[in-house]
C-alpha cells in the first residue's frame, strides 16, 4: 500500500521527475512574475528557501530561481538552468558530502537482483536489501530518500557539493560495493548512509553505526576509523539535539554508537563515512516520528549540523 502521509511518490507517479513537473506547472507563473516586479521575485525565492520543502510537499524538493529561468515560452523544452549556489566559505569551501539513501523502493521488486553477491572486500555479501517499513507499510527506502532530499537541501545552502548515491532514477540498488565507490571517487569530505532499523517493538531510538578497523582485498578502513568515529559522534549528538530522540534503547549501552565490520559500505570506504539508523519503523512510537515530514526535516538538519561540525564549519 501506499503512504498515509504523502502524496504519489514521485517515482510510482511518473517517469518525469519532481523537479521537471513542477517546473512545467511553475514556470508560467515565474514567467509572468519576471516582467512584473524582479523585487517580488526576491520574495519569492526568499519564502521558497524558508519553507523548507521537501518530498512531501507540492512544492519543490530544490530550488530554481525564477531569474534562471530560459525562455518567455512555457513550453519550451530548455531545461532550468542551475539554481545560483551559495558559495561556500572558509573551512566548508570545495568540500563534498556523498549522502546514500538506504535501500531503493524498488529492490522489493527485484529480489533475484539484489541477492547476487558482491565482493565486500572482507567478505561476499547481498547486492543490497529490501529494508523495512512500518507496519502500515511505509518503507524504509522512501524515509531514507525523504531525509536525505532534506538534508541535501540544507548541506547545500551551506555552499557544499552534494552527492546522493542513487534518487529513485534507478529501478534497484545500488549494490553495496557501487555505494561505496561513489563515495570513495567523489573524494567526499564525509559521507553519510541514511536508515531507520526494524527490530521488534518496544526497541527505541536512534544509533550511528561506525566502520570497524578492517583489511581484506579492496577493504581497508585504518585510516577512516578515527575520522568516522568524530563523524559518527557529531552528528549522534546533533541529532539527539534537533529531534529530542533517545540513544538506541536496544544496542550500543546507551551512547548511540555501534561498530561493524560485516557491512560492505563501510568496509569499502577509503573516505570517513558512518550509517545512521534514525529510529524503529516496527515500534509505533518510533513510527510516529518516522512518518511525520517535521519530524524528518528535523532529523535532516541534526545531521546536517553534525556534518558541517565535522568539516569544520
Ligand atoms: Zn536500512
């Protein structure tokens, strides 16, 4: 079943993407707007940078600045010209975030697919997983997708180069091995795979998971332990602070802060990176906050600080 708390998402809506609907439909306007009052404009953008829109609104998940706008004619087919990016200064200058949204809605699809293994240098290991959903059915790969829209858009009025690893473009995957590899050739500053866990009811609570120091064929993680625990630290806290969530109840003794070694985006990273695991979508109260978009915008942000505090910004 669908969502109870968002509209069609926009992969099961249409091939053409969110950002190119709304363009079509806003374009018109943003037009007419531009020959009236470019001061208008100006407080146009500036509620649009303000609302915080996301995945869940009818508004945009990024924003195009109407001055970018190509052509007098709506139905042109130029694309929108890239939105005017802040510039980002001083420590945050040049520096790239890769954030890996957990899963792919449609890897329930494509079960054969994901199943392969794949060489996670340490081990052989599943392509990728389904991951989970609340009981009601909302599932783990659209949250991990809505936060990390959110938290792109936040990284980004912080001037950051943003990468996402995949953004419903693909029917499944990426595999494990391709996430890290995104990372790792983006030479990102810091990468962050973003997940809600499903574990039986009454577990609460939020946990960073941190790369073990591990070596076997292509993975080699010694020189992002240290890097990736101050990650992990920054943004367990910042999150804590921005959603009033609890450290897991469940794993971790209460610090919010789990190592592996068995997880192949991990081992395979040569940049710092850490998973967050959001909350419980199998305890109701857990889900609750999972499924709200206020309350995702706030996870987004926790984390956003968290990063930003890393790179020193
Ligand atoms: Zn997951």
């Amino acid at each position: 079943m669908r969502y109870h708390d968002s509209p069609p998402s926009p992969e099961s809506a249409s091939s053409v993407s969110p950002d190119r609907r709304w363009f079509t439909r806003r374009s018109g306007l943003a037009v007419g707007a531009a020959v009236l009052a470019p001061t208008l404009l100006a407080g146009w953008v500036l509620v649009q940078l303000t609302t915080g829109a996301g995945a869940d609104d009818a508004r945009p998940p990024r924003i195009v600045m109407p001055a970018a706008v190509p052509s007098p004619t709506p139905s042109s087919s130029a694309a929108p010209a890239a939105p005017a990016a802040p510039q980002a200064k001083g420590p945050l200058a040049g520096k790239t975030v890769v954030i890996d949204p957990g899963h792919n809605t449609g890897n329930f699809k494509h079960t054969s697919e994901i199943d392969k293994k794949v060489d996670i240098g340490t081990n052989r290991k599943e392509c990728d997983t389904t991951g989970t959903t609340t009981n009601a059915g909302y599932m783990e790969a659209e949250f991990t997708l809505d936060v990390s829209r959110r938290l792109r858009t936040v990284l980004e009025a912080k001037g950051l180069k943003v990468v996402l690893t995949h953004e419903a473009d693909r029917a499944w995957g990426p595999c494990i091995d391709e996430r890290a590899r995104i990372g790792n050739e983006a030479a990102a500053d810091a990468v962050v795979s973003v997940h809600a866990d499903g574990v039986s009811s009454g577990n609460r609570g939020y946990h960073i998971i941190l790369p073990a120091k591990v070596k076997g064929g292509a993975a080699d993680t010694a020189k992002i332990v240290g890097p990736s625990r101050d990650l992990g630290e920054r943004i367990g806290s910042n999150f804590a602070r921005t959603t009033g969530s609890a450290p897991a109840n469940y794993l971790g003794s209460g610090t919010g802060l789990v190592v592996r070694d068995d997880l192949g985006g991990l081992n395979l990273s040569t940049r710092p990176k850490v998973f967050i695991e959001c909350g419980n979508m199998r305890d109701a109260k857990d889900a609750a906050l999972l499924t709200s978009p206020e309350w995702r915008q706030k996870a987004a942000q926790g984390i956003a600080d968290g990063i930003v505090g890393f790179l020193g910004g």
